[in-house]
C-alpha cells in the first residue's frame, strides 16, 4: 500500500473516531457542543439514598490549607463537564488559586445551572451531603492558609452508587 493511501486511510480512521461519541462513567453520551440544557440535570434533582463525606487535609508548601466557608456539589453533564475542563483544567481533580478560575473565560457563561448546586457548610474542616441519587458530581471547596497570598479552589469528581457513602479527603 503506498504511503499516500495510508494517509488517506489513517486521516479517515481518525476523522471518524473524533464523530464517535464516547460516555461518562454514568453513561451520558459526550460530544459536540457543551450547550446549556436544563434536561441534563433532571437526573441530580431526584432525592437517593448517596452520600459524599469530605475532609480537607491538603497541605502546600508546608501550609495546611482549610475549609475557607463551604463546599459546592455540581451534577457532571456535558455543559459542566466542558466549563470545569475549562476553569480546573481537568475533570478528574484540581487545586487551582481562585483568581485563575475567575479570570478563565467558558462558553455561555450565563448559563444559570445554580438552582441544580448544592451547598454544605465546611463544620471542623469537613462536609457531608445527603440523599443524593447516583450520579457524577463535581465537588468544589475554597480553601485558604495563613499567609497564603488567596484562596485556592480544590475540585474533586466523584461518583455516587448504590446508596452508599463516599469518602472523600482533599
């Protein structure tokens, strides 16, 4: 086969696998535009037996970093999954000072997805959310430290089943 042909063949393979959509873990198809839809997050509306239990224990150039007032829990769609990829630059886990996350720029940024976030208050470093169905979750906490020049944001994903309690240090 000549190299030409190979190219051809190899551009094609490759041109194909980009249109191929691909799931999250919950099984929600992934691809194209992160556009806002209010029917992505139907699914985290419902009331389930879940729940996240999170400690911070982070540490940073020899500063323990604490609860700075409350930690957020953001349902994974695909327009969160897009805008966290954005502003954590990962979907898996971040710490990232605030600052860089409130100058980062996301498509369709008034999007008001507010109403489907949940919000616990950081008690002795710690949170617990409850009667979450099964699901994806972005967990977001401030964090700060004495002497710290601002805040940083830690985000987490995790994954609720089964009805279980997820623990989750930071």
């Amino acid at each position: 086969m000549s190299i030409r042909k190979l190219a051809a063949a190899a551009l094609a393979v490759s041109a194909l696998a980009a249109c191929a959509p691909t799931t999250y873990p919950t099984g929600t198809p992934v691809g194209g535009p992160a556009v806002f839809n209010t029917a992505d997050f139907a699914w985290s509306d419902r009331v389930g037996q879940a729940a996240i239990e999170g400690r911070i224990a982070y540490r940073q150039d020899g500063k323990a970093w604490t609860c700075a007032a409350s930690a957020g829990l953001t349902p994974d769609t695909p327009y969160t999954r897009a805008r966290f990829r954005t502003l954590y630059g990962s979907t898996e886990r971040a710490a990232v000072p605030a600052a860089v996350v409130r100058a980062r720029t996301v498509p369709d940024a008034n999007a008001n997805y507010s109403t489907f976030v949940r919000s616990e208050t950081c008690v002795d470093n710690g949170f617990r959310f409850t009667g979450l169905p099964d699901g994806g979750w972005f967990l977001i906490v401030p964090v700060t430290a004495p002497g710290a020049e601002g805040p940083l944001v830690l985000m987490r994903h995790v994954d609720t089943r089964g009805g279980r309690v997820v623990n989750v240090t930071l």
